[in-house]
C-alpha cells in the first residue's frame, strides 16, 4: 500500500514538473524623439521632444547635441534636458545659440542604466537667406522664349549648370534636383565657401542632367535644398529626335561646300572649297550609303589653271541636285556659269548647257520633273560698281533637249548673295529667305506665294531636306552683331515643317554646329554633316568630316 501511494504522489509530481513553463517578460523600450523645431529668431529656436520612460530601466540623463553647420570646426553645443517620473514627457526647450544667422544638425540622447537611446537628425535654418536660381542660358540667346518663360532648350541627355544665388554662406546636408516637382535627376553642387563667387550676394552653382528616356516638352526646374523648394526663374525645353554619327570616316581633304547628290544607294560628293577658290582640283567621292565604304572617282574636269596652279573665282557651287539616274552641279567660272552633268556609269562628267541669266553667286538652283529651275543671285560684272545687282530673272533648262525657258521673274526679296535653303516636296519647291518667310513655288503655275514665317533665328548656307512627310531645316550660319563685335556662329538646330498642322516645330539639336554641308533623304531618313564647324565664339573655323542620321523623326 505504501508502495503504491509513493508511486502515485511520484506521477503527481512528474506531471506537475512536466506541465511548467518559463515565463518571458518583454519590456518596452526607453525612447527618445524630436516632434518639432521652430526657429524664433536669428539665434534662438524652440525644439520639442517626447521621452517614452519605457519599463525595465533607470533613466539618467538626455540632452540635446547641437552641430553648427554653418563654420566648419564650431564647438558643438550641448543642452540637458531634464527628466519627470511620467510614463510618456513631452517638452518643449528654448534654445539660444548666440551665433547669429547660423544652421545646426540637432539630435536628442537619452542614457539609461543599460542602453544609449538616440533620435533621428533634424536640421534648424536660423539664416535668413533669400533664395534665387536659374541656368546658364545659350550664349545668344537664340532659342529662348521669355513669353513662355522658357530659359533653355536642351536634348535630351544635356548636362545644365544650376547657379543658386543666396544671402549667407551655408553648406546644405542634401540638394536634389526634380523636374515638374516630380522627376528626380542626377545633380551636383559644391557649396564649399572656396568655390562661391561674392558680390551683394553669393552664388554656388552646380550641374544637372537631363535623362536620355525624357519626353519632349516643357519642364520647370525645382530645388530642394533640405527642406526648402524653390523653382529656377525660367522652365527647359526637352527637344524630341535624336542624332547619331552614322559615318566618321570621310577619306578627302575635309573642304565643306561640296555639291551632292544621290544616285540609288551612293552619294557622291564633289568638290568643296574655302572662300572663292576651288583649291587646285575638285575631287570626286562615291559613298556607298549602306555598307558605309568611300571610294575616289575621276577628279571633276575643270579648265586648265593658272600660273600658280589654281582656279581662281572658280567655284562649283553648293547644291544638291539629281534626276533618277544622272547627278548634276553648277559651275562658276568667273561670271560664267556651266551646268555639268555626271554618268556615274561611265564616271564621266560633260558640260551641257550654259545659264542664260545674269547672276553668279547666291542663285535659286532646283531639279523638278527633268527640269532645271536656275535664277536670283547677283550680277558682280561690273567690278567698280558700289552695290552688285540683283536680278531676279528666273529660267528652266530641259535637261533632255537643252532648252532655257524664261519664267516670271522671282520676288524681290528672293534675289540675293547667299545660298538660301530650297527643298522639294511633292509638286512644290519651298525656299527660306533671310527675312525668314517660307516660300512656296509651284512650278505648274509658275507662281511664288508665301507659305508660312519661321519662328527660329534667320540663317544663310543652311540646308532643307525632305523626308516624304515633312521638311527638314539643318542648321546654317547666324551673323551676331553684338558688342564684342561682329561674327559668324554656325548653328546646330533642327526644325522641322508638320504640313498636317502648318508649322514649324524644333527638334534635337545636331552633335556639332553645322554651316555648309551636305544634307540629303535616303529611305526617308535625314542626313546631314561635312561642313564648317565653329564651337563656340572664338574657336576658329573647322572642317567636319562626320555625316549624322537623325533618328526618331516623331
């Protein structure tokens, strides 16, 4: 019996053993936070903090560390804060720096008898700076539009310089860039004192880049320094299209002001001068436009040169002109002027007619429907004379039976000494005059009207081309007349003309500014390239052997 009751108090035991667990008290954490800072003068500001006394552990002590951000090596400043007994405290402090017109990094530490508790950072504004801030704009201003508030028209992929105007030196924790407050950008900046400029107030700058996948349009610019935005005074314009190199291995003497055309597959560009000579021959280069492979033909035939070797006031002239199967240019001998005809069979060139009309330089040259349309330009015959003539005679040539035709003279204004870009598209021929009107000419009716005004900065020895569907505009020369004196800028801008919507529109600038190239459509693509370069206002006149393919027509 005893046996058995010591066996049954044994099992109790064991199945009171069995059933017994550990028990785990987890307690809340002691904290520390910052609610709020309000500056309340140039010295003094107001923080306020909640400390959660938590469970489980003996608060000693908090404090507030404050960093002067303003000069670099300031001796931080360090307030306590004193604690209660309450479970959650919420106090506010008054604090005054003595440093006027300073910024601080604030946290707030709280020690117990076992951890080290912080908060977050909090930065306090205690200058009273005046923000300001916009782009370097392009550097004649050419493109911008202050009735739309647009500062700067880029591509996409540009890098901008940002210049941030203010009142007092401050080196800012975080910069961000964003484009229609939205759009965060790489950027850079550099507030480091060394770097700014001084005057009434001081200037950092930095850059800014726009992404290569940005849409076309309108954007403002808007900064956020820390906790503060503000927007740069004027908005970008992103361009759509893209140019790519598609050749950069031109074998030639790098000339621009070649004549061109383009026969099945292969351009061929002829020629090519400086000024007024044609240097001592005029090659001929055949360029077979897919496989990208230069091949020299027969230099062009000109008469027999001077004493010194060249042809003095010799110039084939810069156009782009073919039927289907033949190429064409124009030379000026002096005041003579030849209409040759190339057989890239053969490779054989022969001269077949002579203009009829007075003007030399600067003349309206086209090929329509086998017809050779030459007028305009200037009658320099007279070397004495104090003004050139301009006549505005206008003739066409049969290129199958020779004949000149003469047609209704050319307005006024379409006769002069530049080259001015003319296109064809469809059954009309369109052509861009100095004063910027776009002219229209049909041939049917031998009639001239005005289409349209560009909008863009006028231009001489640019190029128009069309791609079936639209016009193209590419670049040309700009004559600046400004104060540091009188010079060429060769432009780098593309514009193109929607006939569904009647107006020009512009699209990605080229990679180079461009004047006195070549341009032509293949496969209702535009191309472009191998002519003078001018980088910037005082760089000298390069030539530019490189022809791009502007992608992305939209």
């Amino acid at each position: 019996m005893k046996h058995t009751l010591r066996s049954l108090c044994f099992i109790f035991i064991l199945v009171i053993l069995t059933n017994c667990k550990e028990e785990i008290i987890i307690y809340e954490s002691p904290s520390i936070s910052l609610i709020q800072i309000v500056s309340t003068g140039l010295t003094t500001f107001d923080v306020t903090v909640e400390i959660n006394k938590g469970e489980g552990q003996e608060l000693k002590n908090a404090k507030l560390e404050i960093e002067d951000i303003t000069v670099s090596g300031s001796t931080s400043i360090s307030e306590q804060i004193p604690l209660s007994s309450d479970k959650v405290q919420n106090l506010t402090l008054s604090i005054n720096t003595g440093r006027p017109n300073h910024d601080f990094l604030i946290h707030a530490v709280l020690v117990t008898d076992h951890y080290t508790y912080t908060s977050e950072q909090k930065i306090v504004r205690l200058t009273k700076n005046h923000y300001s801030a916009w782009f370097n704009p392009d550097p004649f201003g050419l493109y911008a539009n202050s009735s739309q508030n647009i500062g700067l028209v880029v591509n996409p992929g540009t890098t901008i310089q940002i210049n941030i105007e203010y009142d007092n030196i401050y080196i800012p924790n975080s910069v961000k860039v964003k484009l229609n407050e939205t759009y965060e950008i790489e950027s850079s900046f550099d507030f480091s004192p060394e770097r700014a400029s001084y005057g009434d107030n001081i200037i950092s700058w930095g850059t800014a880049k726009i992404p290569e996948d940005i849409d076309a349009g309108e954007y403002t610019v808007d900064l956020y320094i820390e906790d503060r935005h503000f927007t740069c005074l004027s908005k970008i314009k992103v361009l759509g299209g893209k140019w790519e190199i598609y050749e950069n291995g031109y074998p030639g003497e790098k000339r621009g002001n070649y004549a061109s055309f383009v026969l099945g597959d292969k351009l061929y560009v002829v020629g090519g001068h400086f000024y007024v000579t044609a240097l001592d021959y005029s090659p001929v280069w055949e360029y077979d436009i897919p496989s990208k492979q230069w091949k020299q033909k027969k230099n062009f035939p000109h008469n027999t040169p001077n004493e010194s070797g060249v042809f003095w006031d010799t110039e084939i002239l810069p156009y782009h002109m073919q039927t289907q199967s033949e190429g064409y240019v124009i030379v000026r001998y002096s005041q003579t002027v030849a209409i040759w005809r190339y057989d890239n069979v053969n490779d054989e060139w022969e001269e077949i007619a002579q203009y009829p009309g007075l003007g030399e330089r600067g003349l309206i040259a086209f090929i329509f429907d086998n017809y050779l349309y030459v007028g305009g330009g200037i009658d320099n015959s007279d070397p004495t004379a104090f003004m050139w003539d301009k006549p505005r005679e206008f003739f066409k040539c049969n290129l199958t039976t020779l004949q000149w035709s003469k047609l209704n003279d050319l307005p006024e204004s379409l006769a002069d000494n530049y080259y001015f870009p003319t296109c064809i598209h469809d059954d009309k021929i369109y052509y861009l005059e100095t004063s910027r009107r776009f002219w229209e000419y049909s041939p049917n009716d031998d009639i001239w009207i005005v289409k349209d005004n560009f909008p863009g900065p006028w231009r001489v020895h640019s190029k128009m081309v069309s791609n079936g569907k639209n016009i193209y505009l590419l670049g040309g020369e700009y004559y600046a007349f400004t104060m540091m004196g009188n010079g060429t800028i060769a432009l780098k801008d593309t514009w193109v003309y929607d006939f569904n919507e009647s107006q020009w529109k512009q699209k990605a600038f080229l990679p180079a500014y461009i004047a006195n190239g070549i341009a032509f459509s293949y496969k209702n693509q535009i191309y472009t390239g191998m002519g003078y370069i001018i980088e910037d206002w005082n760089s000298p006149n390069n030539k530019n052997q490189y022809i791009y393919r502007l992608n992305s027509l939209d």
